[in-house]
C-alpha cells in the first residue's frame, strides 16, 4: 500500500487532478493534498513568474510613455491639453444653453434653433480670416484673442441673469471663438510637429477634445446643471488657459514676402475646386450630414422637457455617452474606413445616423435614448473620417490646400441642423422633426454615391 501511495502521489503532484484521481481510497487523497502542500505545482511557479513580467512590462510601457510625452514640443502639448480643458469647460456650461433659452426665457424651438446655429456659422466664415491673421501676427497673439474672448464671454453669460438680448450676444461670442480654435489650433500643430509626427498629435488633441466630453457633462451635473455656477466655472478655466499660454514659448511661422498674390490667387483656386463635381457632392453631402449629428443638443433638449422627468439629468447622460462612444469608436472607424474605403464608409455612416433619428422616434425612454445616441455617435465618427478620406483622394498634391478648404464650407451644416431641426419641431412636433433628419441623412448617402460615381472634370486625375 505505500508503494501504491508513492507511485500514485508523485504524478497527481505535477498532473492536474483528474476523475482518475478521484477514484482514490480516502486516505490516498489526503497524502497527495499533503504532498500539494508541501510542494507547489510547477504551474504556479510559471504564473508567479508570467506576473513578475506583466509588471515589468507595464512599468516599461508607462516609461516609454512618459519619454514620448516629454518629447512633445510645448505648443502641441499646450495644445492637447488646451481642447481637453476647453471640452470640459464647455460640457459644463454652453451644452445646457438650450434648456436655459427655453426654461428661462420662453423662447420657441425655432428660435433657439437660430441662435445656436449663427455662431458656428459666423465662426465657418471668419475662420479663414483669423488663419491669415495668424499667419501676419502669429498663433499665439491670435489664440490669446481668442481665450480671452472665451472667458469674458461664457462668464457674461452667468451673470447677465435675466436679460435674453445679451445672453444670446454673450453665446454668440463664444461660438464663434469656439470655431476659431479648431484651425488655429491644426495649424499650431503643423508649425510645431514634424511631418511623421503631425497625425499621431492631431489624434491625440482628437482624444482628448472628445475625453472632455465625458468628464465634463457629470462635472455639470456635480455643480448643478444649467445653473450660472457652470459658467463661471467655465470663465476661470479659461482664464487657467490663458495664463499656462503666457508661459509657452510659441514662435511665430515664417512669413512670405509675396502676401498679396496669395491672396489674390485664392478665390480662384476655390472656384476651380468647386468646378470638380466629385469635390462639390463630397461637400454637400458633409454638409448634410453634418446638419444631423452636429449641434443635435438645440432640437434633443427642448424635446427632452417636454417628453421625459429630469431632463437635463437625461440630457448629460446622452452627451456622456456621445462622448464616450465617439472617443471609442475612433479608432475601429479609422480601420473601417481604411480597409472599405471613404465611400463605403460615409454610406454607412448615413445609415448609422437614419437609424439613430428613427430610435428617437421610438421612444422617449432613457435605454432607447441612449441606443439611439450610440448609433448617432457611430454614424458621427464613421462620416468624419470618410469625407476627409474621400476629399484626400480627390486631391492632388497642387490643389490639396484649396480642395480641404472649399470642404470646409461643409461646416454651414451646424448652422443648418439646429435652425431646421428647431423650426421643424416648433411646426411639425418632434417625430415629425426625427422623420425629417432621417430623409436628410438617406439624401446625404446618395449624394455621397452620386459624387463617388462622378468622373472628374477633365476626364483624368
């Protein structure tokens, strides 16, 4: 019997236990939990081992991170951080301006849809201006502009109380400072980034602007949605920005001497871009879309106080998950995008956001809600990366800067969205006003079809 027990105790110590083992009297069993005891199995010396690596491994990672952050020139990194801030800040704070114009002052739908919608649209127009104002004076005196406009602005707006004429000029100036960012912000990126480095910098600033979207909203919820104390939060965070902006040392960019034929070649140029008919179905088909997902809090919000409890609880758990989504969903999109093609992937995209206006029909309740704003978020991240795909093949290497920058009227969508969307539902009620911008993004997939099936004007690239 002892011979049996030490035979059968050495292999049931290495081999994991089976029903074999099972079938052991009594007290063989409780010899080999004994020899278990006194021996560990190989297998947990291997884990003990596979942890001591994972670690390693991770600290290794997080100094390698750590280097490659150091190595960031200062004005990206101003940058990033900067549009992180600037997310947060305007979660908190201009994301609730439209149950503020509808709860406080009474305005209609429509109206409100018209006063969110002209500063994105005087900021689309103004951006070329505030680039060549760049290019004479530089980023930096430029940006510094542009922030303290921010901060005088958003806190105007928590302490004109109850005056809607200079609430809506004070919102008015933030937008079109909001949209001012965005290209003097690129075009710090691209002064100071070398050429290998440019789009790894643009897609963080990308991560983290949508990162900020989802702190921000539950920041505003902690302070007390729609109340002043958001935007005065907001102004301070701004004025923190200018004053880590005056510690960053930001060169001008080089100026050439012949300003005045660039100038007068650039009208031109963006009409011979416009004669492309792929570039134009490309535009409009953006700007349709955009007319969707952009600016959607001006029609969801109203809606919201009228159809659900605790709306503008409702209303920061949508955006959060606006947020967390698009942050997500970038980089599947990207690869998407790359493997089907700009075509395919904008086509998607657009069906993506007519399913998302079709759940908002559905229902008002909040698990629809948020299905319905996933859908969104995804047809959102699948159009952007493909109209800028689409328009980088369009282009050639002379007339690259004048094609993006006739697309850049696709941004008239943000205007478009919230004054259609807010018209429609103070006319038609809120299906009726879902219904619409799902026909809008079905037309905005065939004119997405209809540009990539165009030829170009010439008859060759």
């Amino acid at each position: 019997m002892l011979a049996r027990t030490r035979w059968n105790a050495r292999p049931a110590a290495i081999l994991p236990r089976t029903s074999t083992n099972a079938c052991l009297p009594p007290r063989d069993l409780s010899l080999l939990r004994d020899f278990r005891c006194r021996f560990p199995r190989p297998s947990a010396w291997k884990s003990s081992n596979r942890n001591g690596r994972s670690e390693g491994a991770t600290l290794l990672n997080l100094r390698r991170a750590l280097q490659c952050l150091s190595r960031i020139p200062a004005p990206v990194l101003f940058v990033i951080g900067g549009s992180f801030l600037i997310s947060v800040a305007r979660a908190t704070s201009l994301t609730f301006v439209a149950i503020i114009l509808h709860q406080d002052f009474a305005m209609s739908p429509g109206v409100i849809g018209l006063v969110l919608g002209t500063g994105p649209l005087l900021g689309a127009l103004s951006a070329p201006f505030a680039g060549a104002l760049s290019d004479a004076i530089g980023r930096k005196a430029v940006l510094v502009m542009i922030l303290g406009m921010l901060s005088f602005s958003v806190t105007a707006m928590g302490l004109v109380g109850n005056n809607p004429f200079l609430y809506c000029i004070a919102y008015t100036a933030a937008a079109i400072s909001l949209a001012l960012f965005t290209p003097i912000s690129r075009a710090i990126i691209s002064d100071n980034s070398q050429a290998q480095h440019r789009l790894r910098h643009f897609s963080w600033r990308y991560t983290a602007s949508n990162f900020g979207w989802v702190v921000g909203p539950m920041i505003g919820i902690a302070i007390s949605p729609a109340m002043p104390a958001g935007f005065l939060v907001a102004g301070a965070i701004f004025v923190i920005l200018l004053l880590l902006l005056a510690a960053v040392d930001m060169p001008a960019p080089q100026r050439t001497s012949d300003k005045t034929t660039t100038f007068a070649h650039a009208l031109p140029a963006i009409r011979i871009a416009f004669r492309d008919r792929r570039l134009l179905c490309v535009t409009c088909g953006a700007m349709l879309a955009v007319s969707v997902f952009s600016h959607w809090q001006a029609t969801v919000g109203p809606l919201l106080i009228s159809t659900t409890r605790n709306a503008p609880q409702t209303f920061a758990i949508l955006i959060s998950t606006n947020g967390v989504v698009v942050l997500l969903a970038n980089p599947i999109a990207r690869r998407l995008v790359a493997r089907l093609g700009g075509l395919a992937g904008a086509i998607i995209g657009c069906a993506m956001l007519c399913a998302s206006q079709i759940g908002f029909v559905t229902s008002p309740a909040l698990p629809v809600l948020v299905m319905s704003m996933i859908a969104l978020s995804i047809g959102e991240v699948l159009v952007v990366c493909a109209e800028f795909t689409l328009v980088d093949t369009i282009a050639s290497d002379a007339n690259r800067g004048s094609y993006f920058g006739a697309h850049a009227l696709s941004s008239a969508g943000s205007f478009l969205g919230p004054a259609i969307g807010g018209f429609s539902l103070a006319a038609f009620g809120g299906a009726s006003m879902f219904l619409l911008f799902a026909l809008v993004a079905v037309i905005s997939a065939v004119v997405f079809f209809v540009g990539g099936r165009a030829s170009h004007p010439t008859g060759k690239q």
